[in-house]
C-alpha cells in the first residue's frame, strides 16, 4: 500500500482533521491487522529490525525509506494544521515509537495485554504531541 493511501485510509489526506486522533485510529487497526495476520503474534523482531542505525537487506533499507518518508508528510500534515506541536520531529519520534513497541513487549506475556499496552502507551505520546 502506497503512502498516500495509508493518509486516505486514515481520513488525514484531505487536511483539516485532527491528524493525531486519525493516526490513532489507524495505528489501532493496523496492530488488530497485523496480530490477527501473523497467526499468533507479531514479530517482535520488528522493533529491533526498525530501530537500528543501519540496515543490511535492500528490501529492509525499501521499507525503512518509505516508512521514513510516509512519517515526514505527516507529521508535516500535523504541523501545517496545527495540531501537532512545532518543535516535534521524525528524528524525535522514531526512537519513541520503537521505544512504545519494547516497553509493550516486555510488560506483558499475553498478546492482547502487550497490544492493549502499546495502544495505551501511543495514545500518551500522540496526547503528549498535541499542540
């Protein structure tokens, strides 16, 4: 799925919504989606996979770039509206959603419990962003 279509998927690409609660409520369902396509659980490799300085496979390096590049228009979208605060970058918030995705992995052995965790864990940090 292309970029802009995850924007239309989460009602942000027309402007004039409010960015963060939209991301929100598509990062919801693409946690629901991805635990319920994984079989039992997601990978929990993902995390470390993404959050590391450096990637080796040219598919991995693909995905990083797009997901890099998808993240920068929105939270420039967010920027432009005025819902998310100025002074927040992608830079910032890399290492705290990888950091959200740990922390929900860790606290809990049950999958419904790390997911429930992690959603509580991004609604703070996206709360905390508002302008």
């Amino acid at each position: 799925m292309g970029g802009e279509q995850v924007l239309q998927d989460a009602g942000v690409a027309g402007g004039g919504h409010d960015l963060v609660a939209a991301l929100q409520r598509r990062l919801d369902e693409l946690t629901a989606e991805t635990a319920r396509g994984a079989g039992d659980e997601p990978d929990p490799l993902i995390t470390a996979v993404r959050s590391a300085p450096e990637h080796v496979l040219p598919r991995t390096i693909e995905l990083a770039a797009a997901m890099d590049a998808l993240a920068g228009r929105l939270l420039d979208r967010a920027h432009a509206a005025g819902t998310v605060r100025s002074t927040v970058t992608w830079e910032d918030l890399r290492p705290l959603m990888c950091g959200i995705a740990y922390a929900a992995q860790i606290h809990a052995d049950d999958l419904e419990t790390r997911l429930d965790s992690g959603r509580r864990y991004l609604g703070l940090m996206l709360n905390g962003m508002r302008a």
